[in-house]
C-alpha cells in the first residue's frame, strides 16, 4: 500500500496529512516550525510544499497521488479525502 504525505510549511506551524491509495486520511499531525520541508524540498523530486493550512496540506496529498502514480486521481480520492478530514475536523486548524 502507498502512503501519500502533504505538508505545509508555514512560518509559525508545520502541519502533516497522511493519506491511503484510496484517499482516506490516516493521520494529521501539527506542530511547531520546521525546516523539513524545506530540507525535503532541496531532496526529493517533486516536492512541493504547501503553505497556508491543512486545506493545502491537503491539496499536496492530491499532488502526491498524481505525481507518485503519473495519473489523475479517480473521482473517489478527492472525496474520500475530504469525508475522511471530517473525522479529524476537531484537530485541524
């Protein structure tokens, strides 16, 4: 199973989304600044780093998907990301 990472960078909060091939998220995680992205933007092809929340967390998932497998995400994956964030709405920011 592949595991799709968005992060979001910003300047005083890191957020992370973790998601499934099928969309669904499996975890979040919020924490202070850090350089990782930044690290992993110089490290890995294709990075992107996303700023602003985890709505753009979120969005960098999508692009992971679409860049990991070279094809468009199924209808499905976007919504099944987005019921699947319901869940963790009270710790998301």
């Amino acid at each position: 199973m592949k595991i799709f990472a968005g992060i979001d960078g910003g300047g005083t909060r890191t957020r992370l989304a973790l998601a499934a091939e099928t969309g669904n998220l499996l975890a979040v995680a919020e924490g202070g600044a850090c350089s990782f992205g930044l690290r992993g933007a110089g490290a890995l092809p294709g990075f992107t780093l996303a700023h602003g929340g985890f709505a753009p967390a979120l969005g960098a998932v999508m692009l992971a998907r679409e860049r990991s497998t070279r094809t468009a995400a199924p209808p499905e994956f976007p919504g099944n990301l987005r019921r699947s964030a319901r869940h963790f709405a009270a710790s998301i920011r």
